[in-house]
C-alpha cells in the first residue's frame, strides 16, 4: 500500500516546481523554452507545435501561492496575465 504524502514532502515539491517555473520566467512575464524537450518541439494532439501552456503556469502559481502563503507567486502570475492580456 503507498504511504501517505506527507505534509513537508508536498509543500518541497511545490516549492521545487514553482522554482523551475520562476527561473524560467522572464521580465515581461514570458516563459523561456529553451530548455524543454517537448515545447516547440513536439506537435500536439491536434497537430499542431507544443506552446507554453500559460494558463496551468498562471493556475500553479495562483493556487501554490494561496497553499503556502508565498504573496511574491501572484507577481510572477500577474506578469503573465499582463503578458497575455487577460
């Protein structure tokens, strides 16, 4: 049977994921793909060339913000809201 997630284990995986993200975020908001295997490489289901999936970013951000109390996470959303005019 699978052990429970703890707590600490759930807010450092948070933490780490957010991290990736603001590291890959520039100035404006935008998101640097440089390094990702899959964006603008990869076509999606409906053909198409893999984007950056701005919308779950600026959700992680929001909810992971409101989790862990990390007020400086709405920033980074607000940039990408602004960036995409939304």
């Amino acid at each position: 049977m699978p052990q429970p997630i703890r707590a600490q284990g759930l807010r450092s995986m948070i933490h780490s994921a957010i991290g990736v993200e603001l590291a890959r975020q520039r100035d404006d908001g935008s998101i640097d793909p440089t390094d990702s295997t899959r964006v603008a490489k990869e076509a999606a289901r409906s053909g198409k060339t893999k984007e950056i999936p701005y919308a779950e970013i600026l959700q992680a951000l929001v909810f992971a913000s409101q989790a862990l109390a990390e007020p400086a996470w709405l920033d980074a959303a607000q940039k990408i809201a602004t960036l995409r005019r939304w």
